[in-house]
C-alpha cells in the first residue's frame, strides 16, 4: 500500500521519541506510522479578565454556534477555548455578556452559589492520544506500552491496544563490575542490537584478580546475527571463568575460549526453528558474528579476536601515544598488509569493511588471533565493535574520544564513547568495554607476545 508524505517533518516518533529523517513514513523502532500523526492543535490561550474589586458581578463568555449545534454557554469549559467549529469558517463566535445585576441566578443550574468555591473545569482529552480498549489496559505487574502509555504488552512485544512494537531489552544494555563496566545501544538506524558483550571478575590459583571482557559483533547479512553475538559473548566469557581459576595461562585460556564461541555459534545452524516467526529480516546463511575479547590478570594484558572489533590502549598518561592493539580480519588490512595500498586509500574503498574472517557455521578455516602485553604504565583497555571507531578511527581519535577520568569511572566513559559515536550517527550498534590497567610504579619494563 503506497503511503503519502507527511504534511509536516517530526524529529522524534510520536510513539517512542526515536529520533527520525523527514523522509521517513514510519518509525524504525517501533514501527509507529507517521503519515497518520494528526496535525497539533491550534493554540486558544486564554485571556485573563480582572473584575473591579467588591464587584459582585462576574463576566462570562457565550459561545455562538452555527446551524449544526445549540448556542449558549459551554458549561464544560469555562475558559472560552475553542473546541467546536461554525459551519461558514471553521471559528467559534463568542459574544461578551453584560455583568448580571446582583442576586440574578446563573443561566447555569449547575453553577456553585456566590462565595463558594468553583470546582476545577474537566480537563479535555488530548485527541493525539489512541483511545483504550478496556480490555487491553494492563494488568498489576504487566508491561505497559511505550507508544499509547496504556495498552498491555503480548508476548511478541506488542501492544495489544495500538499495535505498536516495543523497545527490545537489548536496545540499550550496560553493566558495571568492579573495575571493568560496559554499554551497548542499538544506535540510530538499526531495526535492532546485533551486539552483545560480557563481562566478568574471578581469581586465578593464586588468588590474585582476573579481569574479562568480550565484545561480539554479529553479522548482518546473516541470520539471527543477534543470537550469534550473544551465544558468543556468554560462551566466551562461561570458557574463561572455568579455565583461569585452574591455572590455564590466560593467553591459551583465551584461544580456547574463542573456539568455545565458534562452537556456540555453529550450533545456531543446526536450530533453525528458534528463529523468530515475525522476525522479518531472517535470511537463509548462517548466524555469524565476529568477537574481540581483553583479559587483565597478573599483571598481563591479554586480547583475542577474530573479525574487525578492535582493543585500543589509552595511557592515562595522555602525554604518552596511545596504541591498537589488534588487526582487523578484514579485506581493507589485507589490502594494506600486502603493500597493495596505504591505509588511507583502502578505508575509502566500499570493500574495507567486508571481514574476512568471523564466527559461524560457514566461516572459512577459523584462526583465532591472541597476543599478550606487559604495560609499563596505567592506562585504559577499550574493547569495542566498528560501531564505535568508525567515529575515531586512529588511536590517537580514540584516545581524544575517551574522557579524562574514565580510569577512574570506566561506565560513565562508555556511556559518553557510545554517546560519541550516537553524535556521529550512529549508523551501526554501538558496543564499547573499558577495563583500567592499573601498573604500581616499580613495575617499569615491557614485553609482549602475538599468535
């Protein structure tokens, strides 16, 4: 059914407030119809009338109505808005009365006494919002809707009173550990989340701390990239939780954590029944998703990937470079790394960001990459999807994107590296995890090891 332009161009979705494009003739998130948003009602404000002091007589408007409705005072609005419509030119004709001689009844029956005090008028409803099938109001502890404030939510998130899809739980999540917090937030032109992302504490044989962190990227041109990403991240980060507090190094924990993944999500292809029936964007290959991951114990910093999510290294010390710490699996650093073109000229091409390696059932002979690092100084591990560093690409963009005191507040530091990126456009998910490195002075020297 072909739709019509909207008359007036809305910045937010009446529904959800989801930011919009004028050319937009429905809500991305939730699904809300614009071409039906009704025009906002004309302004009537009213006047204020003073009465001379110890006058016992009041003013009242009278309101004149066309052929097609009675005549006399509006006794439901005692302000003179104008609600009705006269038949010639759509305006309402109000006529001043003349102040009632004293101890002359009101022409309203209804009307209190002199001295007695006025009830407030009845408020109007408000004819932008849908009008509430008693039956589809929510019960105690159900889930309201977002759209009409009333309806009851059903089970395939949508609204039983207007029919508008809700906001999914995975649309914005975060999460605060100890020292390590993460945000991920479905961005501004994405239907949906597609990234995930774990994080978690434990103890190596020791007892000393271990740090984890896995970002997950699913793919969008395959199917259920969101359960890919999320079977992924938890798969992960459950591989690394039971591995590190047996002794496994953190390097070989992390290499057989990825492969836990790959599994995971290999075993997606196999279910083809859990697929959402009114998922409309289901396609037919296999669930994918890419994966980055940053492990801080005994004194090691660890990464691990596969795909195009990144881990950068921001000193504290901001007078000291920042650095990235992984390589993409993708066809622009292939293209840089066999000389064949600077990197300049290969992010520019439309191809750089088809990855060439990823997780996933149909996935090329996987190589999980895993390299170690022994920081000389403090600083901040930021572990994120293309979702953010399209928006600063270098390390030094990334490191002038992260606030000066993410060290010390690494959540509220994702929240505004995921806000820079929502400024930027948000055209993808948007998935970031900090992780503060801390280093005690004495322990200057550095060394590191790649796979």
């Amino acid at each position: 059914m072909s739709q019509n332009p909207q008359e007036t161009a809305l910045s937010k979705c009446p529904g959800c407030e989801e930011p919009l494009e004028p050319v937009d003739l429905f809500c991305g998130a939730c699904g809300y119809d614009l071409s039906a948003v009704p025009a906002a009602p004309q302004d009537h404000p009213t006047v204020a009338m003073t009465v001379p002091e110890g006058s016992s007589a009041g003013l009242r408007f009278d309101r004149r109505r066309g052929s097609d409705g009675p005549s006399g005072p509006d006794a439901s609005d005692g302000s003179g808005g104008s609600h009705g419509s006269d038949a010639s030119d759509g305006s309402d004709d109000f006529e001043l009365a003349a102040p009632a001689p004293a101890g002359t009844p009101s022409p309203d029956a209804s009307a209190p006494a002199p001295g007695a005090d006025a009830p407030a008028p009845a408020a109007a409803p408000d004819p932008r919002t849908p009008a509430v099938d008693p039956a589809a109001r929510p019960s105690a502890g159900a889930k309201r809707c977002v759209a009409c404030r009333a309806g009851s939510v059903d089970i395939d998130g949508y609204c039983e009173n207007c029919g508008h899809a809700q906001p999914r739980e995975r649309d914005h999540m975060e999460q605060e550990l100890g020292s390590v917090a993460a945000v991920s937030d479905r961005g501004l032109r994405h239907h949906r989340n597609e990234d995930s992302f774990a994080v978690s504490t434990t103890a190596l044989p020791d007892g000393s701390p271990a740090v984890v962190a896995i970002v997950c990227d699913g793919v969008s041109s395959a199917s259920r990239p969101d359960e890919a990403s999320a079977a992924a991240a938890s798969a992960a980060n459950e591989a690394l939780l039971e591995s590190l507090p047996r002794g496994t190094h953190p390097q070989q924990a992390m290499h057989e954590a990825i492969l836990a993944a790959a599994e995971a999500v290999n075993s997606l292809a196999r279910e083809p029944g859990q697929a959402m029936e009114h998922d409309q964007h289901r396609h037919q290959n296999a669930p994918a998703c890419t994966l980055v991951g940053s492990i801080m114990a005994g004194g090691l910093l660890i990464v691990g990937w596969v795909g195009d999510s990144r881990v950068y290294w921001v000193p504290d010390d901001r007078a000291n470079p920042p650095a990235r710490l992984t390589e993409d699996d993708s066809w622009a650093a292939q293209m840089v790394a066999a000389g064949l073109m600077n990197e300049a000229e290969a992010y520019a091409d439309e191809r750089a960001h088809a990855i060439t390696g990823w997780l996933g059932a149909d996935a090329y002979e996987l190589e999980p990459h895993t390299a170690t690092f022994k920081p000389d100084r403090s600083g901040l591990v930021v572990v994120c999807t293309d979702g953010l560093w399209n928006y600063a690409e270098s390390a030094a963009e990334m490191a002038a994107a992260v606030p000066a005191d993410a060290h010390q507040r690494p959540l509220h530091g994702a929240q505004v590296l995921v806000g820079h990126a929502l400024d930027g456009g948000g055209h993808d998910n948007v998935t970031v995890a900090l992780l503060p490195f801390a280093v005690e002075p004495q322990g200057a020297g550095s060394a590191c090891g790649t796979t």
